[in-house]
C-alpha cells in the first residue's frame, strides 16, 4: 500500500486530493483506494483502506514506514493479517532496538547479487527471531537488510542498513522469502503509480471538481487491473492494441470471443 498525490488536480488556493491504494502483490490488481483528506493524513486511513480490501485473514500487508504504527499491528492481527514493515526514523526507540540487536552473530539467510538502474548491487538479508524484547505489538521476527551498490567500472561501494520487522515467524517466512517480499513493495510504484502518470498522464488531468479527481484515478486503477487479470505486462501496449478496435476491449469486459 502507497500514496499518490495528484498533482494536476490541485484547485486553485488549495491542495492536490491524495490517493491512498493497496495493491495485490501476485496480480498487480488495485484492490482499494481511498482518498486522504487535506486535514489528516495515510496514518489514519490504514484502517478505512485495508477494510475496504476484503477478508484479510491469511495476508501479509507490506506497507511503508510510515504505518509502523503499533495500533496497525493490533488491528492487523486482529483480523488474522500480517505485517512486514520497514522501521525507520519515525520510530525512533524501535530503530535503536533492532539496531543495537547482535547483528554480527547472525548468519546471512539470503544473499543476492544482481544490476539494475546502472548499478551492481549486493543485498544480504538476516532475520533472527524475537520471542520477546521488541517494543511493538506481534512482532516475531526482526529483519536487517544490508545493501551494497557501486557503479560498473568502479571499486568504490556505497553500503546502506535497513531495518525491518515482521509478525510472520520463521517457519512461515525465509529470509529469501522477506527479501522478495520487501522488493515486491515496489510494485505499486512501478505496476501502479508510474503507469497512472506515464501511460494515462494522471498528474497533467486538469479534473478538479468534487470527487471527480478520484473517480477518474478508480477509472484508471479498474482499467490496469483488467488488462493486469487478462495477462497484458505492457498497459501502454494493450492500450493501443484495445485502441485500433473498440471490439476488442468489449471482448476483454465480457469474456466473448
């Protein structure tokens, strides 16, 4: 889950509406989307987002950090969900916690070499279990990623730590397991969010009146997830493919051949 400002529908005098959405991380299917009003903020809509999602139990909900929220654990395990969330700055004392943790004593349980964006990348990933001692509600394990990158052709290597937690225990998530989990949270940037404003151009729509901003992004959210459902990798290509014969956009909402 993730938010999104709007930024061509910004009314004069006022400020942009702020989508909030989920999105399933197997289908790339928008499951819910909910609008955050100008006087609060995503914290509190976790709850109104997440309930409009349908039944949670069984689900791991990877949101950013900024819903380490202890009262989100609680409701999360109170519909039989899981969390796995990155702890940063805005839980300070947490952070301390799961930093000043025996980290060199802890075997690496997944390690993956890999590029990407002009970069070489090492990403190593611990997870140690803890039974007790973590200030947050239901946590079971703690996670710390380490992430090296270097530029091709160079030797110097910039290393970041990052820290994590998570309700599910070991038996139900490897560390390999995590490490996929963590990078899958970025499908809603790049499955979602970046096709609203590449392929659809949402942040250049000028529709400001009412809710129509947040209808138009539910317009565009239920297009991506039929062409998602179908098998399209490509939005902008099922676009055009769409686009040269209304029929075949018809086909896709009904089914027919």
């Amino acid at each position: 889950m993730d938010g999104k400002t709007v930024r061509g529908a910004r009314p004069r005098g006022g400020t942009a509406p702020h989508l909030l959405a989920c999105l399933d991380h197997g289908t790339s299917m928008v499951l819910a989307q909910v609008a955050v009003d100008g006087k609060t903020n995503e914290i509190t809509m976790f709850t109104t987002l997440l309930g409009q999602a349908g039944d949670l139990e069984g689900t791991l909900v990877t949101p950013d950090a900024l819903h380490a929220q202890r009262e989100h654990a609680t409701w999360l395990a109170g519909r039989g969900a899981h969390y796995l969330v990155t702890v940063k700055g805005n839980q300070p004392g947490l952070l301390r916690q799961l930093r000043s943790l025996p980290w060199r004593d802890v075997p690496a349980g997944h390690a993956h070499d890999g590029r990407g964006h002009g970069r070489i990348e090492k990403r190593t990933v611990k997870a140690v279990t803890v039974a007790a001692g973590i200030a947050f509600p239901h946590a079971a394990q703690a996670i710390q990623i380490t992430r090296k990158t270097r530029r091709p052709g160079s030797r110097r290597w910039r290393a970041e730590t990052s820290y994590a937690i998570t309700s599910l225990p070991a038996a139900d998530a490897r560390p390999d397991q995590i490490a996929a989990w963590i990078r899958g949270r970025w499908k809603i940037e790049n499955s979602l969010h970046r096709v609203r404003d590449v392929t659809f151009g949402e942040d250049a729509s000028t529709a400001r009146t009412g809710t129509g901003p947040h209808v138009m992004a539910a317009l565009r959210n239920l297009v991506i997830s039929i062409l998602r459902l179908a098998g399209h990798a490509s939005i902008a290509a099922a676009l055009r493919h769409a686009g040269r014969d209304p029929a075949r956009a018809f086909r896709l909402l009904t089914g027919r051949k």
